[in-house]
C-alpha cells in the first residue's frame, strides 16, 4: 500500500474511532429559551445529556431533527403533580412526556413516600421517563408519628418524630414539605405545628408548598396562614393549584393577586401554581365532613350504622352543600369507582338516578355515602369561572403545572389535565385567545418553577444545562382530550427529550427512560 493509502485509511480509522460529533442536532428551530426573552432561530446541539452548543451548529450528530417552523423550547417543569407510584404503575409517563413534560414533582398535597431515599434508588434503578423530585408530606409524617387519632394537637414526643422524619427526608433529597389541608389528617393541624416542621427544612433550603385549608370563601384567611407559615420559618412557598372554588368566590382574584405581592413586596418568596381548567378533582370523600374519619374507616362504618348519627351526618351534608348556594351534587363528576364502573363519568345527581330511582338530595347524598363506604371513588368537581382563571394564569408569578397522577390509558373518566394541561395554555391560552405571549407561557413551563424548586441546571436552554427539550408545532398543538373523553394525548408535539436521549419521536413514546432522580440541589 502507498503512504497517501496508509494515511488515508489512517485517517478513516480515526473518524471512525471519533464517531459524531454531537449526540443530537436540532436544527433551525425557533428556539424560546425559557427566560421570557424573545424567540430566536438557531441549531442546538446535544452531547453527552448536555447542551453544549447554541447557534450555528456544524458537524455530524448521531440524530439530527428539523426543527424549521417549529417551536425548541426546554422541557416542561410539573412542580405540581401526584405520580408518586410511577416507578411501578406508569414509569414512561406517557400522558406527561407526550405534552412535553420531562421533569415532575411528586409528594404534593401532604402525601408523599416517607422513604425519599428508598423512592429515588427505585427511580434510578428500575428506570422512569421523566426526571422525578419529591416533597416529603405533612400528612404522611403526621399519620405514622401519630396513630389513627387526629383531631388533636401532636404530643410532645409525636411531634418530635415528625420532625425527625421531615429531617430524614430532607437528607435524602426532597425538595421541601408539602400540606393538603383539607385532607385527613392535617385538616386538625393547627398553624403552629405545621410552622415547627416547616423550620426543619429551612437549613436545607427546601420549600413550603401547600394545598390550603380553603380555596373559596375564606381564602384570604388561608393566604394569610401560608404567608405566616414561610416568614417565620424562613423558606420559599408555594401556592399549589391556585384558584377561587364555588360561585360564592368568583371575581376575588383582585384580592388575592394583591394579598400575594404584598408579600412579595415585603420580602416574602411566594409563588402559585395552576391548572388550565375550571374543574377540580380530588377524592369524593371531601363530600363528606372530615370529622365522621377521624379513627379510620371503621368510625366511618360505625356511623353509616347507628340512625341517629347517620341522620346527623346527613343533615350536616344537607347544610354544607345548600350553605354554599347550591341545589344539588350535580357539580361533582364521578371519575373513577372500582366498586361500579358503570358510574364512572355520571355526576352524582344521574348517579343517584342510577342505582336509587331519584334523584332528591336524600338519595344524593346516600350515593356518596355508599360510594365511600365501598371504598372510595376519585371525582371531578366543575367549581371555576374562566375569568379568573385567566386573570391568576396572567400572572408573571404563576407556573403551569396539571394536579395530575398516572393515567392508565383508557381506565375511568379522569380528568384531562392528566393529558393536555401544557398543550392546552400553549393552544388555548397563547394561540387562540392570546392570554399570554408564547415566551411567556414558555417561561412559566421551565425557568419559573426550576428556579423556585431549586432544580438547578434545568428550565432554560443554555449551554451546559441538561438537555430535557421539547419541540412542538405552535400552531397546531392543543389538547383534544375532553372531560367526557379524557383518554386523548396532546397533539402537535412531535419531539421531546430527557438528558439528550429522544423519548418522543414523531409524536409517539420510544419507550426510552432517561429520566434521573432530582435530589435537592444535587450537581445535575
């Protein structure tokens, strides 16, 4: 062989050897880089789970997609979510990363796993689609601290348990505390307990998110609570899922938006979440008066079989729901009944209909009873006006998150924000009614919530930062799924990656699982 054929073949060996320069190129996409600042056209290049180039990229990558006409923003940040069974139930999350989700918090609501650090080695070693970080809940801790008694203040060494548990949790990772105060047990937590635990996860920078004690007409009051919880213990907060619930509230957001800034204004670093829908959904046992739980479910059953304290129970629910200027049940959806499947999807007046051949309050009210008494169903609950919904999600300090568990394709009527809460404020909100700039909209997806989470090295495309990026069609994503037929993806997102690795192509799951444990302020 000749010296120029030895070097030639030298030389081949050596790009062979070398392989692509990048991973991955997105090429010629309009890129919104997450910060809020205006869209530019440029090629991102991925290498090794990282952006390491943005600009006019040359070169080889082992995958290259065409972005031209398209939409290259950072993945979608979910700080409100309730997929803490995804390892074993759903691990490639499809209903999140088909709306470009790549990164959830889980632990919301005051429920969480209490061993963070068991959860995250699971995430890591069975392997999930979307990164995952957690708070540890106030609800989790107070049950297991204090037994199946609850309406009462902790004893002194219940609540130095519940401390320790939050301190463990915080050591191995999560992210902060989350309450649920309208849920069992920490219905009965008073303010000071829960300013006590909150004081544990100060030194490790967590955050205080809270679902509060009410998000209707004594909002303010519970604002109020939050904003006390996180100046005396010193930490950042969060106002999960955001809103004003039953008629009786509508058209306060004034108030609230103003009772929040002045927080703000004063030092306070609060933030609020929300979801693009005007329904709720939570369990159907919220129907019913905490007190008939406190003890369990067998106090529950106790009381379904004495008359006189069934009655009694009856007529509080009869003053509860004409307390609140309504008629009838018939704003609550049953979602998901595993004792009667034929249900899921009837409110509770055709449910009453159904299976008592009436529909008066009395037979309403006896179907919630019966429902909880076979073990509970999940609802939907059409309780918002789409005014103010618009007015908290314009906002500069309210993030985009769904509220959202795993939705097993096809099982029960759940809600749609499972499927289409991001592709929906991209279609609805930014495209069609111009609520928010895209950028914008962009921005309270990603660097908002990595910024008040702590998820350091996400939320933005920048050089460095890991490479979870979604791609999608700004003119045509939006979220078909609906309330009667939920089990419907988001639409117009062709592309989404999690640390450079593509888990959705041409619209479809790869099945891939890239997804990484977020431990607080861990080097990502």
């Amino acid at each position: 062989m000749t010296r120029l054929g030895v070097w030639f073949l030298a030389a081949l060996t050596a790009v062979a050897m070398r392989g692509a320069d990048y991973d991955v190129i997105i090429a010629g996409g309009r890129v919104v880089d997450g910060t809020g600042k205006p869209a530019f056209i440029a090629d991102v290049a991925i290498k090794d789970g990282r952006i390491v180039k943005i600009g006019e990229v040359t070169g080889s990558a082992d995958t290259r997609i065409d972005a031209r006409g398209l939409v290259v923003a950072p993945g979608f940040i979910d700080v409100h979510t309730h997929s803490d069974d995804l390892v074993t139930k759903l691990p490639t999350s499809d209903h999140f990363l088909k709306m470009g989700v790549t990164s959830i918090v889980v632990g919301n609501c005051g429920g969480s796993t209490l061993d963070v650090g068991g959860f995250f080695r699971a995430v890591e070693s069975n392997g999930v689609s979307p990164n995952v970080a957690t708070l540890v809940g106030h609800n989790t801790v107070r049950e297991k601290a204090m037994g199946g008694t609850f309406d009462r203040v902790p004893s002194a060494d219940e609540l130095a348990e519940m401390k320790r548990l939050v301190d463990a949790a915080m050591k191995d990772g999560a992210v902060g505390l989350s309450t649920g105060l309208i849920y069992l047990p920490g219905t009965f937590a008073q303010t000071e307990e829960i300013i006590e635990l909150t004081k544990v996860i100060a030194p490790y920078g967590g955050i205080y998110a809270s679902h509060m004690r009410n998000e209707g007409g004594r909002i303010l009051d519970s604002i109020n609570e939050l904003l006390r919880i996180a100046r005396e213990a010193n930490v950042r907060a969060e106002v999960s899922h955001l809103k004003l619930s039953g008629e009786n509230a509508w058209g306060r957001t004034k108030e609230v938006l103003e009772l929040l800034d002045r927080a703000r204004a004063e030092g306070l670093r609060v933030t609020h979440d929300q979801y693009a829908y005007t329904a709720s959904s939570t369990r159907l046992r919220q129907l019913i008066p905490d007190e008939a739980f406190d003890g369990g479910m067998d106090t529950f059953r106790a009381m379904l079989a004495d008359p006189a304290r069934k009655a009694e129970l009856v007529a509080r629910m009869k003053k509860n729901i004409l307390g609140r200027g309504r008629m009838d049940y018939a704003y609550a959806v049953v979602a998901s009944f595993r004792g009667d499947g034929t249900l899921n999807g009837l409110n509770i007046v055709e449910a009453a209909k159904k299976l008592r051949g009436s529909d008066s309050l009395e037979d309403q009210i006896e179907v919630i009873l019966e429902i909880e008494r076979r073990g509970g169903a999940q609802g939907v609950f059409h309780g918002m006006d789409e005014r103010d919904l618009q007015e908290f999600m314009k906002h500069p300090m309210t993030m985009i998150a769904s509220d959202s568990g795993e939705r097993i394709f096809g099982e029960g009527v759940p809600h749609p924000r499972g499927y289409g809460n991001n592709a929906r404020v991209l279609g609805r909100y930014v495209r069609e009614l111009k609520v928010l700039t895209l950028e914008d909209a962009v921005r309270k997806m990603t660097s908002l919530p990595a910024g008040q989470f702590q998820l350091r090295g996400r939320g933005e495309i920048k050089e460095g930062f890991a490479a979870d990026l979604v791609v999608f069609d700004a003119e045509k994503v939006g979220d078909p799924s609906t309330y009667k037929e939920p089990h419907r993806y988001a639409i117009g997102i062709p592309w989404v990656l999690v640390n450079g690795i593509v888990v959705v192509r041409e619209g479809e799951h790869t099945g891939a699982k890239p997804g990484r444990a977020l431990r607080h302020l861990a080097d990502r």
